[in-house]
C-alpha cells in the first residue's frame, strides 16, 4: 500500500506491508518459501553482506513474506520496525539479546505468564543474566529494584492469566528517569486494545501464537521498536553503540539511527541466534492479522458478557475479569487499552482445587488446552499447567492460584458458553 498516515486500523490491519507482488502481481502476500537469493552479482553479495545495501540473502535472517508481518506489525504499534521470530518465548530473548551482557539484570513484573517467570528466574540465568520480580503497583519497588546493572524494565500491559493492566504511563516515567528501555509484553490486548509505545515503551514484544494469528494454527513472535531510544546516551548498551567486530566495526545506532535495534536483530540476533518465523507461519498470521479488530472487538464483548454472569454464580467467589466495575484496575481501562480489557480473565471457585479439577473436565465447548487467544474458548488450570513451576507464592502473585481456573472467550454465541459454564459449575460442587 502507499503510504498513507491517516489510515485507520481497520485499513492498516489488511494494508500495511502488502502490496502486489512485484513478479507476479499477486494480491494476497505470496509465501515466498525459499531458503536463499540469487545475487545480482558478485559486488551486489558483498553489499548485502557489509550492511551497505538491504536485501534478502537467506532465510534465516529475511523472507519477503516475514518482511511483510514485520512492516504490518510494526505499522500497528506505531514502531519503526519489527523482527518476527518462531515464537513469544524466542522474541524475549531476542528483545534482551541486544541489552543484556553477564551480570545484568532486568526489574519484571511479578505478574506475568508463568512461563516467562520460569524463563527470567531460571533459564536466562544461563547466559549470567537476573530478573528481580516486583509488584509493579508499587512504584517506588519498581524504582528501588533498578541498580546500576539493569538493563530493561518489564512487563505486560494486561497480564496473563490476572485481569491486571498496567499502569505502563507511570512505569515508562520510571524507566525514562534510570535511563532504561521499558519492553512490553502486549500479547493479551493486541495492538488493537492497547498501544504500548504511546504510552512511553521502547520495545512491544508479543506471541503471536495468541490473538494476532488468532486460530490456534502458528508459533510465532515478534519485537517491535518504537525507534525512540537514544542507545548512545551512555555506554550501556555498548552491542548498538559501540563497534560490532563481526561487520568490520560498523556501530548499529551511528549507521542505522532509530533502526539501531531492528537491523542489530535481524543481522546479528536471527543470524546468531536463528528463532527465525517461517514463511507459512507468517502468511497465517498475515491472514489472521486482517480480522484482528473485528475478533477482538467480539472477544471484548463476549469476555464482558460472560464475566458478568460468572460474578453472579453460587458456585464463584471471584472473576478478575479488568472490564468489570468489580476489578480493581477497571479505572485503568479507559487510558491503557481503550477499546477493551481483552478477553482473558480467570474465576476462582469456592469449591478450590477439586472444583477446578471438576469444572475444567465438565466443559463441552470450552477446551482444557494450554493455549488463549483463539477463536474458540478455552481453559486452563494454571496452577497445574502452565504455573506448576513456580512457588505456590509467585502463583498467587501471578493470579494463578490452586483454585482459580483460567478461562480464554472466543467469539462463539455467548448464550452457549453460558449454558456450557452454567453446566459445569454445577458439576464441580
Ligand atoms: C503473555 C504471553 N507472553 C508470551 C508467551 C510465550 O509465547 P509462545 O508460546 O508463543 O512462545 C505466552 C504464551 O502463552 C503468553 O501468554
């Protein structure tokens, strides 16, 4: 598509980064699946492999059909650009790979997916880096726990499985003022809820194994940059603003400016690391890409719907849902994700962890599966799935307790996803 500022999301969600192909004409993004480029010659190779030309080598590190994912991702953030890798986890580490070094740390949130806990408390400590967790509500926490070695500050906008937005205006204040970017995980909401970067991001890393592609089909990630970090203000972040000996001390930010990040991802992460997304994988999630407002404005009302009547069920002592006027970050809906609190919550049964055992095994509709975000509903019990790894402490800090049960609406008939609750519940007493 032409360039046009003022397009609206629903326009951008189908235009941004497709256009006809240029060889054939062809109207949808072609899955372009080839592993390597023929060069134009000998002196057009050199230039592509110096950084002096950009163009597409090989697969590993650029694919016309992920370039088309990464421009329309980054469209719909509002960054610069964008680097898609196979997964969430994988865009994590991609997102700190250019940040980290031995013996810096990160400050998250304690309220993250419970995988991510696992990956910032045990795994990364293989590379020498650390994660202190705080309760980002409390702010002087979060600036307390930043020293001198950290690195990144981060969180998730809403959080998986609680119900809890953040309050990412006053985080990013804090992050400013330590010098640090702010990366946010904004899987849950979609950039169709909630645009991280307005709010002061420097990065939005998302799994679009969830909303984006939407079905249930892909493993895919991506790092958006917002292009505003000024990574030469100190020498903190020397892999951009210092000389990279494998391209003959070529510095990323004094060469490529506020693209520093996304070409240091793409030339030396996926080259190195190689969490590169497929070309199919990408076309799904291009194909899923273009309904995203729709699904998620279905999703909104669905999640609205459905939380609304758990609250009011015997067997329910409590709905996290943040759309409810019950939750405590209700007031943080209207400035953080304006178009909705997204369609993940969980409910906590009176009846504990038999209850929940119970309940999830009763349901037709909803599927006991460790995924969210698709069209169909879907279930979890965090506290025995994805949250098993952490201390029954970081589960209740995380919302996931022994009795709470993760619940992720689709877009099928509410009426049926309230007979089939309804059902259920009754079940687990
Ligand atoms: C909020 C959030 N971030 C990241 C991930 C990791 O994504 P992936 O499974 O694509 O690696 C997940 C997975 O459930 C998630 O829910």
């Amino acid at each position: 598509m032409t360039d046009g500022p003022n397009y609206g999301f629903d326009t951008l969600q189908i235009h941004a980064g497709a256009r006809p192909d240029p060889a054939t004409g062809a109207r949808q993004v072609p899955i372009y699946q080839t592993t390597a480029y023929v060069f134009r010659d000998a002196d057009h190779a050199a230039a592509l492999f110096n950084l002096q030309e950009v163009g597409y080598i090989y697969s590993r590190l650029t694919n016309p059909t992920v370039a088309a994912l990464q421009e329309r991702m980054a469209t719909l953030e509002g960054g610069v650009g964008a680097v898609c890798c196979s997964s969430g986890h994988a865009a994590q580490i991609m997102a700190l790979f250019p940040l980290m070094g031995p013996g810096k740390n990160i400050v998250a949130s304690t309220r993250l997916y419970g995988g991510t806990i696992t990956q910032f408390s045990q795994t990364i400590k293989r590379f020498g880096w650390s994660a202190t967790f705080v309760d980002f509500d409390d702010l002087d926490a979060v600036k307390a726990a930043i020293n001198d070695d950290t690195r990144a500050v981060f969180c998730e906008s809403i959080a998986n499985p609680g119900g809890y937005i953040t309050d990412l205006d006053a985080i990013s204040a804090i992050s400013d003022a330590a010098g640090i970017p702010l990366i946010v995980d904004n899987t849950s909401a979609t950039p169709y809820l909630c645009r991280p970067i307005e709010h002061g991001a420097t990065l939005v890393v998302h799994s679009m194994t969830k909303y984006l592609t939407g079905n249930g089909t892909v493993t895919g990630g991506v790092v958006v940059d917002s292009g505003r970090f000024d990574w030469s203000a100190n020498d903190k972040f020397p892999s951009l603003s210092a000389p990279e000996p494998a391209y003959h001390g070529l510095k990323f930010h004094e060469t490529f400016g506020s693209l520093a990040f996304t070409f240091h991802g793409i030339a030396i992460g996926l080259r190195d690391l190689g969490m590169t997304l497929n070309p199919q994988a990408a076309h799904y999630t291009l194909m899923g890409i273009e309904t995203l407002s729709l699904r998620m404005q279905k999703h909104v009302e669905n999640a609205m719907e459905v939380a609304g009547w758990l609250e009011t069920h015997d067997a329910v002592e409590a709905v996290t849902y943040a759309g409810l006027p019950s939750s405590p970050y209700n007031h943080r809906v209207a400035s953080i994700c304006p178009n909705g609190a997204g369609g993940l919550f969980t409910v906590k049964l009176k009846g504990g962890y038999q209850s929940c055992i119970k309940f999830v095994d009763a349901l037709q509709i909803f599927s006991h599966v460790a995924n969210l975000g698709d069209t169909r509903s879907l279930v979890i019990h965090s506290a025995s799935t994805t949250h098993r790894q952490l201390t029954p402490e970081q589960q209740e800090a995380a919302g996931a307790g022994p009795s709470v049960v993760r619940i992720s609406i689709g877009i099928e008939d509410p009426t049926d996803l309230i007979a089939d609750l309804d059902q259920a519940l009754n079940a687990s007493k």
